[in-house]
C-alpha cells in the first residue's frame, strides 16, 4: 500500500466515521434518557438522504405523506385525551401545534418550483420533513410504554424500524439514491489529495458535536435532559415532564439523523433500507462507549469508519464482519470491568 | 386557626397498591403559613401519602390546592408548576453534575413559566445554606449525607414552593445537623412557606410544628395542635418514650 492509497483510505475512514460518531450519540443520548435503543436512527438518516434526492429531482417525496400521517395520529390522540378530560378549549391549540408546521410544508412543496429552487432551500425543506418525525415516533409508539421494560421498547424499536422499512420502500421505490455533491472542489496536502466534500463533511460534524456539548453542559435545557438521564424520579420532582424529556431527545436524535443523510447523501448511494446497517455501525460505536460515555461513544465511532475503510481494501468482503467482530472484545472488556446493575422498576 | 382557608386540603384520600389500600380515608388540611407534621410507624403509609399529594401515586379522594381540586391528570410536573414541591426520602438528587447545577435545575419549572430570576432565588438558597455555597462545583454525589439532604432542600427552594413536603429530612444524619435541618425549616416557615413534614422523629417534629397528625396502618389515628400532641399520653408512651422509631405491637394495638 503506497502512501496515496493510505491516505485515501484514512480520509474516507475519517469521513465515515464522523457520521457514525453523530449517530452514536444520538443513540446514546436517547438510550440515556428514555432507555429505547433507537433501532431507527439509520432511517432517519437514509430518510433524510432521500428527501433530499427526490426534492433535487424535483419531485415531492413521499416523507411528507408520512408526516402528514404521523402529525394527524398524535394531533387525534391529543384531541381523544382533552375530549376524556373535558379540556374541549385545549383542541384548536393541538390542531394549530399539531398540523401547522406539515400543512404549511404541504403547501410549499405543492406550489413551488421544486425543480429550480436553490439547493440550500432544499436542504432546509428536508430537515423540516425528517426532524418532527422524531417527536412523533416517540408520542405514537414509545411514549404510551414509557415506563415499560427495556427489552420491551427494544421490540416496539425492532417493530418500529420494520415498518419504516416497509414504508420507504413504499414511499421510495427500491431505487439507489445519490444527492449532489456540496463541492467537487480537491486541494494537495503535501503528496496527500484531500477532498473537499470529505472536509466540509468532517467539518459540519464536529461542528455538530461541538453544539450538542455546549448545548448539554451549558443550557438549562440540556441539564435537564442530562438531568433525566441520570435520575428520571429527581427530574420529574423539579418538573421536568417525562414526556418533555422524552421528546426533545428524539427532536435531537431526528436532527441529528437528517443532518448526518444530508452530509452521507453526496458520499454514499442510499436505499430505503440502508438504514439499519447504518444504526448496526453507530451502535457498535455507542457500546463502545458502553451506550453512556459520549466522548467514547465517539472515539468508538471514528474507529468503527477506519476499520471499515482499511477493511474494505484488504478484504472488502468481510468488511462488514470486521466491523462487527469488534463487538466482541468490547463486550468482554465491558462485562470484565463494569459490575451488573439490576434494572430498576 | 388558618386551616378555615387551608391552603391543602385532603378529604378522605385512599391508596391502593393492587388490593393492598396503603392510604385509608385520610383527611387533613394545611394552613397557610403552618407547619404540619404526620408522625407514625414505618410502613404506616407517610411516604406514601406525599407520594399521592404529589402526583407520583394514583389516589382515590378529593385534594384542594390554593382552593383548585387538584384532577388525576395533574401530573408531577404541573403541581410542581404551582409552587407544591416534595423533598422525597431518597433525597433524588443528579449524582454526577455539580451542586449549582443541581440547584439551578430546582428552578426548572419557573423557567418554563418564563421566570429569569433564579441567580436572585441561587443566592437565597446559598443564604440559607452557606455549605452548598461552598460547596457549589462539586459534583452532589461526592458530599455527605446532611449535605446532600441541604441540597434536597435547597433544590426545592429554588422552585419558590407554597408548600414544601418533607419526607424524613433527619433519617440518617448526625445529631448535630439534625438541629440545623429543623432550625431551617422554622426559618423557611418565617419567609411564608407552608411545610407538611413527615418525621420519625416525632419529638423534633412536634417541637417546631403547629398541628399534628398521626397515621397508622394507613389512617389517621390521632389529630390535634403539636403542643397537645406531645401532651397526650399515647404519643409519650408510643413515639416520645424512647428515642428510636415506635415498636410495631404498640402501634397495633393503638390503632385497633
């Protein structure tokens, strides 16, 4: 292997590998909070990519039938609660919060001109698709089992996840995606060509993971999610809801998703089922970490995309089973140096 | 008395764990400006009935709050909104983070409601207890058991509570910092909040309470002013002779 090919190599390691520490901490983030592994972080992100393909090729795509759905079921059962507790004034304030933002975007994308909008405007209609998906994943399907057990919201994740699949297959075809590149642009480092579009990828994701730090170590807000992470009964006591909680982390986990699609989209070609081996490849980063430590979780995942790339020169066929095989040691480890602590009830 | 305009009212409030009734028909009232302490045996359904009043138990029964019936739907989240704040046994507190972020999120609802004067209500609490303010970066895991009780307290506090529920603020602690405990909740009933404070303690809470009930096996047993409450002959003998908690034949044979 010549230097060229070391450096190509490290490069698309790194690059893969930024995307994989940003699902990682979504899945360590939600895991921390509302105890769900969130089987369906890759669908968000392969959701993302595709919203964004189809709106390029100027088509409306079918992710905003599933928002306008999933926004009408959590808007209904709101309505079935207030009617229960005779609030019947509380209704047109859960239609207003509900259906506005899906209606408006319904709107938009059924008047304009999808084919000659600017390419940030179409980045921006994407996140505002994928992202409220998020919080209504959680009110429809985690929420009503919030204090059930954690193997039970693994099968409700598991389900979750198979029945995307099922839609974006639906919604999208079984076509391959690929967005536009950001750049084309290559610059020599020394005897190393470094690509544009792999910087400005590593560059958005830390610039990502350097928000979410601020965000958890400086705002109320993102004490209080940590806050729920550590102690839910000491969170609910200073009246941080637990449904609160629950939905900032998945509004998070969503963003995080749709940002890491559109930064994969021009990279790798997507399908409406690329997702799940996304989520294999953050999860195995997250257990890194021991699915608790961020900066692990992302040390974890930089290791997971190097491994892959240099595997998918010496042995692309077993790439994904180096990947995985990685689980095993880790565990080991883990099991070795950590002591079991019985879920509480 | 002010329990004519109670600021808490209870009316015949019943727990259940599965058939098991914890809380049996339990009516007590709260004035404004009181301090009112449930005295009992373990297992007598205290922790329990706070449980209940705060909105983490399903109950049966009617609770006024500042003259509102408090619904079922209430959450935790919405009574800890309205200035009812509990300060649980089990302390609670977020192990890992830092004594000033553990404060700083007491005031976690009234941010919510828009309030931005919590370095005012920070300072307040760092009055009331200058050890949390010495001890503010480190993380609340790391201090001791009476620390960490002060830093329940405080977490209340910063909420900016009507009324604040105590539930065994003196278990575990030394003597010494049992004093201090009971010397802050007299004081904080000097700046207008209302205490319910469940006590094995029974002395000490009598001491510094306005009214007293006694709860046993899940219902009240005995009521009245604290001052008659440590007069009365069955209190000596079953929760004031000794110093350690109520032997359980006793408190059987009391309640039945």
């Amino acid at each position: 292997m010549d230097f060229a090919i070391l450096t190509f190599l490290a490069q698309d390691g790194l690059t893969t590998g930024a995307i994989y520490a940003l699902i990682a901490l979504a899945i360590v983030l939600v895991f921390a909070v509302t105890r769900v592994i969130l089987v369906c972080q890759g669908d968000f992100v392969a959701f993302s990519a595709l919203t964004l393909a189809t709106l390029q090729a100027g088509e409306v795509p079918g992710t905003l039938w599933l928002l306008l759905g999933g926004a009408a079921l959590v808007c209904a059962k709101d309505i079935v609660t207030a009617v229960r507790r005779r609030h019947a004034a509380r209704i047109p304030l859960h239609l207003l919060t509900h259906l506005s933002l899906p209606l408006l975007l319904w709107a938009l994308l059924g008047n304009l001109d999808l084919a000659n909008l600017h390419g940030a405007l179409k980045v921006l209609l994407t996140l505002a698709i994928v992202i409220p998906l998020g919080p209504i994943f959680y009110r429809l399907v985690y929420q009503p089992a919030a204090q059930a057990s954690v193997l039970l919201l693994l099968i409700l994740s598991v389900a979750l996840h198979s029945m995307l699949v099922g839609l974006g297959l639906w919604l999208f075809g079984a076509e391959g995606f690929r967005t536009l590149p950001f750049t084309d642009s290559s610059f020599m480092l020394g005897d190393a060509m470094i690509g544009g579009q792999n910087l400005l990828v590593i560059g958005i994701a830390l610039l990502l993971i350097v928000a979410l730090y601020l965000f958890f170590g400086h705002s109320l807000y993102g004490k209080a999610l940590r806050a729920t992470a550590f102690n839910r009964n000491g969170a609910q006591l200073v009246g941080i809801p637990t449904e609160l909680a629950g939905s900032s982390a998945f509004f998070l986990a969503a963003l995080i998703g749709a940002c890491s699609g559109i930064l994969i989209g021009p990279i790798t070609t997507l399908y409406y089922d690329s997702g799940f081996l996304i989520s294999l490849k953050g999860f195995v980063a997250a257990i890194i970490g021991g699915l608790a430590s961020y900066p692990l979780a992302a040390g974890g995942a930089f290791l997971v995309g190097l491994i892959e790339s240099f595997a998918s020169f010496w042995a692309s066929a077993y790439k994904e089973v180096i990947v995985f095989t990685l689980v095993i040691p880790v565990l080991l480890w883990l099991s070795l140096t950590t002591h079991h602590v019985e879920e509480e009830h | 008395m002010s329990a004519n305009n109670p600021l808490l009212n209870v009316e015949r409030l019943s727990v259940c764990y599965g058939k098991v009734e914890a809380v049996r028909q339990v009516s007590l009232a709260i004035g404004e400006g009181q301090i009112v302490s449930v005295i009992g045996p373990n297992g007598a359904g205290k922790t329990t009935l706070l449980g209940a009043l705060m909105g983490l138990l399903p109950a049966e029964g009617e609770v006024a709050y500042l003259g509102k019936t408090l619904q079922r739907h209430h959450g935790v989240a919405q009574r800890v909104g309205q200035g009812l704040n509990l300060v649980p046994e089990s302390r609670e507190l977020f192990s890992p983070m830092s004594v000033e972020d553990n404060l700083l999120l007491g005031a976690f609802s009234r941010h919510r409601q828009g309030h931005r004067d919590h370095g005012l209500t920070l300072a307040e609490v760092f009055d009331l207890f200058p050890r949390l303010k010495e001890r503010r970066r480190q993380a609340a895991g790391t201090m001791s058991g009476g620390e960490r009780q002060m830093l329940a307290m405080g977490r209340a506090l910063m909420a900016k509570p009507k009324l604040l529920m105590l539930d065994e603020p003196s278990l575990g602690l030394a003597p010494r910092v049992i004093g201090e405990i009971f010397r802050i909740i007299t004081e904080l009933r000097a700046t207008g909040v209302s205490i319910l404070l469940v006590e094995q303690n029974a002395r000490a809470a009598l001491k510094c309470s306005d009214y007293g009930y006694v709860l046993e096996n899940g219902e009240v047993a005995l009521q009245g002013p604290a001052a008659e409450l440590a007069d009365d002959p069955k209190v000596i003998e079953t929760y004031l002779g000794r110093k350690s908690a109520a032997p359980a034949p006793a408190a059987a044979a009391l309640a039945g």
